[in-house]
C-alpha cells in the first residue's frame, strides 16, 4: 500500500489558500496538514484557528493540525470548535500528556503526539497506547523546505516496534524534507502518513506531485 500523503499548507501560496487548496484535493489527498506555529515554541508564527476555520468551510478533508505551540492546552478547544480532525501537540511542550490526548479525544478529534528529531523515542512510552498518531519530526520543526534528517528513520523503525509492542493501535505520520529521493525509506521503515511540504506546493503542478509521492513510496 502506498503511503498517504499529507500535504502541508505551510509550503502554499497564502494569497491563494483555497485554490492551492482545490489542487491537492484533485489528487484526492486523505489529509491536509496544518502547521500552527507560535514564534515561541518555533521560531516562525503562521496560522491560527481562524484559518483552520476558513479550510473547514472550503474543503472537506480532515484537518491534520499540527500545533507547534508552547502550552497546547489553551488552544485544543478552539482548534477542535474550529475544525481540526486529528490534533497533534508535541510532548516537548505538554507536560500532562494524558490529560491533554483526553481533552481532545472527548472533544471528538482525533490525538496525535509529535518528537522533535533530538527527543529519544522512551519520551514516548506511557503515551503511545493512549494515541491516535504519532508524528515524527524529521527537521527542526520552524519552516518548509529544510533537509530530512537521516537519523529519522530509524527512530521511524523504533516507534513503529514501540506501538505494536504495546498493542497499539496509532500511526506513524513522519513530517519534515519528505522528498522523491527518500519517500520509499520512510515507508520501508513503518510510516503511514508522510507530510509533503515543499515537495508538493514548490512545483508546477501539486496533485501531479502528489501522486509521484505516492508511486515511488512503493519503491
Ligand atoms: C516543519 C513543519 C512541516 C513542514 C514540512 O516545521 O512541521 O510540516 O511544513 O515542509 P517540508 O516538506 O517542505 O519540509
Ligand atoms: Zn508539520
């Protein structure tokens, strides 16, 4: 099975989200991702939840909000009212990780939990029976366009080992200079998900782009 692609709307045009929008719909994407970014958390500030809002009423793809942001449990309510699907926060940044994967499983969206590429994989142990996904960052989350880093697949491997020992039943979502060139390794090594930035919307065509993904992760 090829991997789902997730485009990420970071690498968009933003003068043009709906259309930019419309044209991974055409290649009937499962998700779209959203990176919301705080300048505190990251070092970039992007999207709130009035532009989750405004995806919801223009598509409907589940929303894959990806909340880099520095205490994540103010925001989940708004985030889910405004539209989210799945809700991931980062364990670098939510010291109550069951309470907050609760908070979003009761307010009905799915719970994602993400590492950072220096976190080490134990940092997920007592949380990953609780999750819907886990989101691997494969860059120093901030921007678009920055080069996977190599060490992200066996941590990919890890996890994956992680959740089936546990009898979980989450997925691997991995996020960061996701590529042509090394899309095949992130699905080998146990990824289902693969976030597409600058690889999806840095080219003249983005569904064509998309559907590449897809084939050559079955490489
Ligand atoms: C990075 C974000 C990613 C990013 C991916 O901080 O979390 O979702 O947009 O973009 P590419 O695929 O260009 O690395
Ligand atoms: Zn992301």
């Amino acid at each position: 099975m090829s991997l789902q692609i997730a485009p990420s709307l970071l690498a968009a045009d933003f003068t043009r989200l709906g259309e930019e929008v419309a044209r991974v719909e055409q290649a009937g994407v499962e998700l779209l991702h959203v990176d919301v970014m705080d300048g505190h958390f990251v070092p970039n500030i992007t999207f709130g939840p009035p532009v989750v809002r405004a995806l919801r009423r223009t598509t409907t793809i589940p929303l894959d909000v990806h909340l880099m942001i520095a205490e994540p449990d103010r925001y989940i309510d708004e985030f889910v009212d405004a539209g989210a699907s799945i809700v991931t926060v980062h364990v670098e940044a939510a010291p109550h990780l069951h309470r907050t994967v609760r908070r979003i499983r009761e307010r009905g969206a799915r719970a994602g939990v993400a590492i950072n590429p220096a976190t080490p994989v134990h940092a997920l142990e007592e949380i990953v029976t609780e999750v819907d996904l886990v989101l691997i960052m494969s860059v120093n989350p901030g921007f678009t366009g920055q080069v996977f880093l190599p060490s992200s697949l066996r941590k990919i491997e890890t996890v994956r080992k992680l959740i089936d020992s546990r009898r979980g039943r989450a997925v691997v979502e991995v996020d960061g200079g996701i590529d042509l060139t090394n899309i095949a390794e992130v699905a080998r090594a146990g990824a289902a998900i693969a976030v597409a930035g600058a690889a999806v919307f840095h080219t003249p065509d983005p569904a064509a782009a998309v559907a590449a993904l897809r084939q050559a992760s079955l490489s």
